[in-house]
C-alpha cells in the first residue's frame, strides 16, 4: 500500500524490463539468469626499477672473462628475466663512479645502461629518456668488472616509464600495444605519472616500471593504492 501524499517515481524502461523478465521466466518454470558480475580487476603490481646494466656476450666476456656466465640471484616478475649475481661499476666522465651496478639477465644483442635522472647527473652523463632498445644517439660510459674494462660508446639511457600487460590484461584497461596510460599513487606524497608505454605480449604480466627518482618523489614504498587510467 502507498501512503497518502507519497510520491511514486516511475519504473525505470530496464526496470520494467527486468519485471518482465522475471514474470515469463516464472510462466515457464525457468529460473532467470543471474546477473553478469564485472570482471575483476587483474593484480596490478608496481615496482621501482633501480639502476641496472644489460650486457651482450662480448661485453659479458671483456668484463667477467672467458667463459663466464651470468648467474641467477633473484627471478623477477616478468616471465624469463633475473637480476644476475654479477655486477659491475660505471664511470662517467667526471671520473665519478656508481660501484655495484646489477647485471640483468638474460645477455642482449646489444648493451644497456639505465640510470635514474640523479644517477646520471652525478656520473656527469646527459642521459635521454629512452624506451629500452632505443639507444642509437644516445652517451656512453666506462664499465669495470673484476676482468677488465670497456669504453660503452652509447647505451645509457633514463628508461622512460611503462607498463607491461598481457593481451586480456589491456583488453580489461581498454589498451593496445603503444597506447600510453597515466599511474595514480595515493600516499601522503601521492601523485600522477603521465606517458606510461603499453607493452603487450602474451609473455608480459601487470606491472609498472618506474626509476627510483620517480618511486622517492611519490613515496611508492607507502602507498595506499595505485591504479591505471587510459590516458
């Protein structure tokens, strides 16, 4: 029963629908579909990308020595790729040097040197953000490693932040390879990073590089939560 002077909103046209609905499936002695839930959210992981060092065979050879290998220390998240034991020591040059450089593996056709922007400036090295591969143009440096050393004519780079994701994973955020996204970060120095490149393949897994610059200046360590936006 309506109360005297209550005011009835019309039903909705998907409400009207839905009583239809639910009345024929009843005529019929079916039970209605439930409704289609949304698709949760895949796990998006963050992690801060410290300054590291990829390495082709003969550099591998002209710092490690003949035979060498690159060892295992720790898998990481993306499928096949591992911060080695080795490790080596670049020079700039300001004669300054960045000791203790991990090696990633596995070993490259070519060498690669990323750095975050206070990395580079204390070495003395202009170094361009650039999406890893793309080193032609870019400055070079000294590596030392415990059998010998190697002028690097180019390969040092700011690695521009991007975002790794499987083909369902940017169907999900609505993305495809080379499209850009933006990270939100809530912490008590919280903010947005713009420019995030889409990388898709299905051997990629959710997750977002940034340098340590980028982590610090958001304070990633304490966030409450981040999450991705198409940009």
């Amino acid at each position: 029963m309506v109360a005297p002077n209550a005011i009835s909103a019309p039903l909705s046209r998907a409400a009207v629908e839905a009583v239809v609905r639910r009345v024929v499936y009843a005529q019929v002695g079916l039970v209605p579909p439930a409704d289609s839930a949304p698709a949760p959210a895949p796990r998006l992981v963050v992690n801060v990308s410290a300054r590291h060092v990829h390495l082709d065979e003969a550099a591998l050879v002209a710092l490690f020595g003949a035979g060498a290998a690159l060892t295992v220390q720790k898998d990481l998240y993306q499928e096949g790729a591992y911060a080695a034991e080795q490790s080596v020591t670049v020079f700039g040059p300001r004669k300054q040097m960045i000791a203790n450089v991990r090696v990633l593996g596995p070993l490259r056709d070519h060498c690669q040197v990323e750095l975050a922007f206070s990395d580079a400036r204390f070495v003395g090295i202009d170094a361009p953000v650039r999406h890893s591969g793309d080193i032609a143009g870019t400055p070079g440096c000294y590596l030392v490693g415990p059998a010998g050393g190697m002028a690097l004519e180019y390969g040092v780079i700011r690695a521009a932040r991007h975002v790794h994701m499987s083909p369902a994973e940017a169907e999900f955020y609505d993305v495809r390879k080379g499209d850009f996204m933006r990270l939100v970060v809530d912490s008590d120095q919280g903010g947005t990073l713009n420019g995030l490149l889409c990388r898709v393949s299905d051997k990629e897994r959710l997750e977002v590089h940034v340098d340590t610059d980028e982590g610090n200046a958001l304070d990633l360590v304490h966030a409450r939560k981040v999450h991705l936006e198409r940009q």
